[in-house]
C-alpha cells in the first residue's frame, strides 16, 4: 500500500490532469457501491449487531432469538433445529455442527402463531422461552 | 477495522493464489507455448486450481497445508520475478488500482450484510460448514440436498479456512474476485484506440451491469458465470483457427468444463452444450474430436460414478421424464407455458441488464460487421442455452408460474458468462467506425 501510495504520489506531480480524473473516476466508482457508507457500518457496528439488524431478533430469519436459545439451552453444541413460519429461511445453518447429532426432542419456532403452538402442546412439548411469536419448546 | 484489513489480505491471497500453478513470467521465459496475457494466466490457474481442488475434496485433505503450499510456492515464484512484476505493475497501475478498489466495494457489501440469502443458508452453506469443519465427502450424505453438487461450497470452505478472521463471508470473497478477473480480463480485448480511462469506464460499466449483491449470498451462480466465460475465452481463442498443433487448448476446456459438473445440477446439462459447441465449432480433427469426446464420456462416468457410491445415483429435482412431459403434449397448455417463461424472460433481461447490451451488441455486430462469419458457435449457445431453459421450466412438475419468478433470472444471469465479450467487440466497432 505504501509502495502504491508513493507511486501514484510521484505521478499526481508529474500528469497532474490525467491523475485527477483518475481520482475523480475512482470516488464515482466507490460511490456507485456505497463504499463509504458501507466503511462506516463495518467500523462501527460488531458482526454480531449487523447480523440481529438484518436477520432480525424474533421477526425475518430470527436470528437474535435463535443465537439466545443456542448459546442457552444448547447441550454441548448440539444441532437445535429451527422451523422459521416467517417467509425467511431457518437462521440454524449459521450455528450447524456436522459432527454434533440433532436435538430433536427441542424445537426453536420463528413466527410461530397461537394455533401451532397448541398444536406442539398437543404433541407433549412444552415452552421453554418465548419472546413475541418466537418459541423455544421440548418434549 | 480488523475486517476492513482482511478484505486486503483476501485480495492479496487471492491474487497469489492465482499466479499458481503457472507463473506467467517463468511460463514466458522458458515455455511459451499458450500465448495468453497475464490475466488469461490468472483465469487458467484458477481454473487448475480448482480441478486440484475438486480432486482434494473427496479426500480428508487439510486445506490449511494445502493453501500455505500454495502461497509459498506462488510466492517464491513472485520473488524470482519481482522485477518483471513491478514493471507490469506499473505499465497497469490505473486498472490494478480498480481491480483493488472494486474488490474492496463489493466485498464491503459483502462483509456488512454478512447474512446469506435463502439457497446459500439452506443448500449451500451446510456442505461448506462440513468441510471447514474438517468433515470429508462422506459426511455430506445426510446434508439438506446433499445430492447438490459441492464444489461451490468446497471452495468457499477453503477460503473461509485460510481467511485472516475465519469467518464464513471471507470465505465469499473468491465469488468477487473470479467474476471481476473475468470482466478485467478482457480489458487487454478492448481497441488500443481507447484512453486508459475510457477503458476503464468500460470495464466499470461491465462490471456495474453485470453486479447483483444478492447472488453474492451464497449461490453458485458466478461460479457458473466464470465458467461459461472462460470456456468461451479460451473456446475463441484457440479453436477457431487451425494454427494450434499441441493439446493443451483441449486439456483446458476439458477442465474447465468438469468444473461445471460439480458446481450446479444444471451444469450437467451445461456440461453437454458446451461438448456440443466444441464439437460442432472446434476447427479440429475428427480424430481430435473424437478423443475429446472420450474424455468427456469418462467425466460424466466419473460424476455418475462417484454420486452412486455416495448418494446412491445421480439425482435432480425431477426426473427427466416425468408426467408434466407428457402433459405438454396439449398444445394450449403449452403455449400457456412457453408464454409464461417468455414473459420472466423478459423480466430477467430487464434485471440483469447486461443482457441488454449483450443482445444489443450482437444485434449491432450481426448487421454492421463479420463478426458472426468466425463466431457462429455464439448463435449455437444461445439457440442450446435458450432451449434448454425452455425445455427445464416447460418439464418441471412446479407450477412454473410461481417456479419462473424465482429461478428463471438467475440462470439467465449465469449464461451471460459466456457473452460478455461481445460487448468489447461492440466497444471496438464503434471506435473503428
């Protein structure tokens, strides 16, 4: 990067015009993506801060919830699973664990209405946690 | 900021690991047999690269050792060389500086979304997961579609391995980089005529057309997209004249086009159609030809082989011949069909708008030069490729009108691949004219 910066030092001072256009081009470029607005966010906001912002707590993938729930009730890493009833995928893939089992006596439910609830009742679960229509069950 | 600086580091090890197997300098020193610009270099080794890699995942390889192998090897090489490369570095520094710059654009979208999109958390993360994990093939079986073909997820793994955070994004990065090594590649293609900026206001707008973020989250579809840009680059290059007396230009579009068979179901049918191309446009031999075909016959063998030891055959979604088959045999209903994927057709090009200027440019190139008179094998692709999407969505047993919306757009995208550089061509006649 030094080495770059020198270079392209050494050339502003000698094809002034030409460098300044390059400059100009490359600003468009980095605004065309949002570069700098996208900067920003990466050096303000944690991984973990972007990921609840865009995946959501309860709503969306459910992401906030499922971390809670893993980090909580997750016996030795074990695979919970996750039925997400929002129009979104499960957020399980991002905590999967090939060489742990499944837990299938446990359930992490997202979005989930009062009529599946009961339905689960029915099959012997019981809730665990629940945050707005977000539901960790067990057998 | 520590993430700021590992877009840099993946930039730079993606770069390194590009200039391996084949060093562009020690090639052109001692054997210059493939006479290909650096950046053609850089495609040929990723595309060896991933065959060797492709090859490791079937076996519990460590991808620490092989990538640190890589690095050093490639890295030696660059040293040897350092001159050579300085100097080319500086004959190219505005189109470097762009590389790096858009690199870094995208992969900050990237790396600040850091979620995936729907295929890549369910299909394709899981196989990816397995392998940076230390899992081998075999645990595979028993995956989400684990009869999905894995070299995406393969590749994403190794890189998410040897990425400085080792975070699952990082590892995504390798999508960015081969894509825009793709569209950068063919800046060497456009007329001299041309300022450098201009270029380069050329390739950005390649690139700026060609950009979807949301393929970026996980789906293989610009992996497919270097593939089918590849071939076509190489296709051009060594098979429409009959100069060429060695087989190296076969070997590379035999592997490249096994690349495809492992990355997507589809690339099966993609894996034909470009056998297909090669045979009816390769200014080759019957005896080349045939020899080609062999080798074809064997990958295929190899895929059907592997797939049935592992996952007990080679499945798709659907069978081949299923009842929507036959039910296409009503003519209303089939019109209905063909009417339906036209329309998202439509969509798709609006979409991905650099299908508006790959029909434009062929449209301006059919009826304002001779273009086509050395290129015919591009009206054979698009009447395969076009047919062949047709015949998926005219066959599947989905309710096409709710299938189309959500695939139909990213496999039109993923077949551009192989037309982009009829955009330079346009480019160059407008600057001649």
């Amino acid at each position: 990067m030094l080495v770059c910066f020198l270079y392209i030092k050494k050339k502003i001072m000698i094809k002034n015009y030409t460098t300044i256009n390059f400059i100009i081009f490359f600003i468009v470029v980095m605004f065309v993506f949002d570069s700098f607005t996208n900067t920003y966010i990466l050096l303000r906001d944690n991984y973990d801060k972007r990921m609840t912002s865009h995946l959501g707590y309860c709503e969306n993938q459910g992401y906030g919830f499922y971390k809670k729930v893993y980090k909580k009730f997750s016996i030795n890493h074990q695979n919970l699973i996750a039925i997400n009833f929002n129009d979104a995928p499960s957020p399980d893939g991002y905590f999967f664990k090939y060489d742990k089992k499944n837990e299938f006596n446990s359930l992490v439910l997202i979005g989930a209405n009062k009529k599946v609830i009961e339905d689960y009742k029915n099959k012997k679960f019981k809730i665990i946690l629940n945050e707005d229509n977000c539901y960790f069950i067990k057998k | 900021m520590i993430e700021i600086l590992t877009i840099f580091f993946s930039f730079f090890s993606l770069l390194i690991f590009s200039n391996f197997p084949l060093n562009y300098f020690f090639i052109k020193k001692y054997q210059y047999i493939l006479k290909l610009t650096y950046t053609e270099y850089l495609l040929l080794n990723l595309i060896i690269n991933f065959n060797i890699l492709l090859i490791f995942s079937f076996f519990p390889i460590n991808l620490k050792i092989v990538f640190f192998l890589i690095l050093i090897i490639s890295l030696s090489f660059i040293i040897i060389f350092k001159n050579d490369f300085w100097k080319l570095f500086k004959e190219n520094l505005p189109l470097n500086f762009f590389f790096l710059l858009v690199f870094y654009a995208l992969s900050s979208v990237i790396v600040k979304n850091g979620y995936l999109e729907w295929d890549g958390l369910s299909h394709w993360l899981h196989k990816a997961t397995v392998y940076f994990q230390g899992g081998g093939y075999s645990d595979l079986a028993g995956l989400p579609f684990d009869y999905y073909p894995h070299l995406g997820s393969y590749v994403w793994a190794f890189f998410w391995k040897n990425s400085y955070l080792q975070a699952e994004y990082f590892g995504r990065l390798f999508f960015i980089f081969i894509f825009l090594l793709s569209i950068i590649s063919l800046y060497s293609k456009i007329s001299n005529k041309f300022l450098v900026l201009e270029k380069l206001i050329i390739i950005f707008i390649l690139v700026y057309l060609s950009t979807n973020i949301f393929l970026f989250g996980g789906y293989q579809e610009y992996f497919i997209f270097f593939i089918f840009f590849c071939f076509s680059n190489f296709f051009k290059k060594f098979f429409l004249e009959d100069k060429i007396s060695n087989y190296y230009p076969e070997l590379i579009l035999i592997s490249i086009s096994n690349l495809i068979l492992w990355i997507k179901q589809e690339g099966f049918f993609y894996f034909i159609i470009l056998n297909i191309i090669f045979l009816i446009h390769a200014k080759r031999t019957i005896l080349n030809k045939f020899v080609f075909l062999i080798f074809s016959l064997i990958l295929i063998s190899i895929l059907i082989y592997i797939k049935n030891i592992y996952f007990g055959s080679l499945r798709f979604n659907h069978d081949i011949i299923n009842p929507e088959t036959f039910r296409n045999l009503d003519l209303y209903y089939l019109f209905f069909k063909i009417f339906i994927i036209s329309k998202y057709f439509f969509i798709s090009f609006i979409k991905y708008p650099i299908w508006l200027v790959i029909l434009l440019s062929i449209t301006v190139l059919k009826f304002n030069s001779k273009f086509f008179k050395n290129n015919k094998f591009i009206i054979t692709y698009l009447i395969l490729i076009f047919g062949f999407i047709y015949l998926i969505f005219l066959n599947t047993t989905e309710d096409v009108a709710w299938l189309a919306p959500l695939t139909l757009n990213r496999i039109v995208f993923a077949v551009s691949g192989f037309l982009i550089f009829v955009n330079i061509e346009l480019f160059n006649l407008i600057k001649e004219k």
